[in-house]
C-alpha cells in the first residue's frame, strides 16, 4: 500500500479507483488471500473503495539447451519442446503493481470542483 499511497500523493488524488496487480504463481502470493485481506488492508485509507484486480501471469521458462520459450506448470519446469529439465525461470515468480486508476479533483473554470481520471 505504500507505493499505492505515494503514486497517490504525487497525483494529489483524492480516491483511488483500482488498484492492478500483476502476480506470478510462483511469487509466494496467494490471490485469493491477498483479495480477501485487501478491504482490511485498505480500510481508512485513500484505497478503502478500490477494487483491486489481479492478473495471474503464466509461468515461462528458457531452455538452456535447445533455446525454447515454454509456458509450464508451476511444479514442472521441463522444456516443452526437447523435454530437458535445464531451465532458466523468465517470469512466473513476481508480483508487480501494474497500473493504479486515481481520481483528483481540480477546480473547473467556474470555482467548482471536477473529477478527473488518471491511470
């Protein structure tokens, strides 16, 4: 929620919208936990209406030997193409804040305030 809160600050927001989360199977982060927490977390805070919106990213691997780029399951890392278990992980492991919808209000040509959306 930090970096939430900053980007935030830094777009003189006055509500957070959405909040996307990119996240890997192998990143240590179960979803459905993190989406069960998340009101708790967010509650009394500038986040506390978000909707938070998580992407599930596939996990991808190298094959050192014969060069393959290969979608796989979590728990086997094995080439597709020649079957080696020489591997190198591209991504399937992170959790990354992908975008964050934000509203701030600026004073209109007549003194009131209006929303503007920003991502």
């Amino acid at each position: 929620m930090g970096q939430v809160n900053e980007i935030a600050f830094q777009n003189q927001a006055s509500t957070i919208e959405s909040i996307t989360l990119r996240i890997g199977p192998l990143s240590g982060v179960e979803s459905q936990l993190l989406k069960q927490a998340f009101p708790f977390v967010a509650a009394q805070t500038i986040a506390e209406d978000a909707e938070l919106i998580i992407e599930e990213l596939p996990v991808v691997i190298v094959c050192k030997q014969c060069g393959s780029r290969s979608n796989v399951v979590p728990n086997k890392l094995i080439c597709s193409q020649c079957g080696d278990y020489h591997t190198q992980l591209i991504s399937g492991d992170e959790m990354l804040l992908a975008s964050v919808e934000l509203i701030r209000s600026e004073p209109g040509k007549d003194g009131s305030l209006e929303e503007v959306n920003h991502v």
